[in-house]
C-alpha cells in the first residue's frame, strides 16, 4: 500500500509490479470491473518478485533474479522511475524479503536465502516503525528480533515457536 493508501502494489511471478488505484469504499463490489484501476505496470525484474515494501514516495523490491530494486513512482505508476539496482552476490543468494529502515529513511534491509549466522532462510524482514528494531521470521520456526545502529545488528535474541501438544 502506498503511504496514501491510495495505491496498492502487487508482486508477479513475471518479475512485473502492478499497480492499482483503489476505488471508493462506497462502490458496489458487484459492479463491473473497472480497467482503470490497473494503473501502470513497473518492468525490470526478470524472475519472480519475492517482496515489495513502501514508504513515503518510494517502493524497494526484490526478486528471485537476485536484485532489490529502488522506484519512485510519484503520483502515477506508469512513470515511475527506477532509482537503483542492487545486485546480491552469489555467496548472499537472491533476496527473499525487504523493507525500509523506518528510522534510518535512507536505508534498506533485505534478507538473502544464506542471510545470518544460523543459516536457516529467512521468509520475512521489517523494520519496527519508530524503533530502531528489525525483526525476521525464519523458516526454522525462529522469530529474531535485533536492534540495529548504523545498518549493523548491534544486539539480537530470539523466539521460537513450537506448535503444542493436544
């Protein structure tokens, strides 16, 4: 969702975003479909697009090509703009997850499929709005929390969920 609420992106296994212009709460959502809410297409991923994350006038994704890209789309998808391509290593693995550093707005996190020390792949990152916390869901069941300074983790802990006994 854009920072307006306004705009909706969604994230395709063609390596396209999509762009949506929701309608008014006061529609009848058994009308007709309305071809003006697709409002643009954003192209330059060429695999699936893992995640996508908003905040203020921009958009970060990342993809299965490996790459996390920077747009700014203004106030219409179809001229967006991409701003930047960063490009993970082969030792890092292609990104699965990103989003913005919210107290820092001029960085990102991404985790990587070898991210961290446990090895383990990580489904999901974000950044504590307010706080300087991030947080990731892994797919060994853990929930680690860090406190970051400076895009470094400066302390973590974890949680693990397990499933109870009936």
């Amino acid at each position: 969702m854009s920072t307006t609420g306004d705009t909706c992106y969604s994230g395709g296994l063609d390596g396209n975003i999509e762009c949506w212009q929701l309608p008014s709460p006061n529609i009848d959502p058994y009308d007709c479909y309305d071809p003006s809410v697709h409002s643009g297409t954003l192209e330059g991923h060429t695999d699936a697009v893992w995640g996508l994350a908003t905040m203020h006038s921009n958009i970060v994704s990342c993809s299965a090509d490996g790459t996390v890209k920077l747009w700014s789309p203004y106030t219409k998808c179809d001229v967006a703009a991409l701003l930047r391509t960063y490009t993970a290593s082969e030792a890092e693995g292609a990104p699965s997850s990103v989003d913005f550093v919210r107290n820092e707005i001029t960085k990102l996190e991404s985790a990587h499929e070898m991210s961290g020390n446990t090895g383990k792949f990580i489904n999901k990152v974000i950044s504590h709005p307010t706080l300087p916390i991030t947080i990731t869901a892994h797919e060994d069941r853990h929930i680690r929390f860090g406190i970051t300074h400076q895009g470094h983790w400066c302390i973590r802990w974890s949680l693990i969920w397990s499933q109870s006994h009936r």
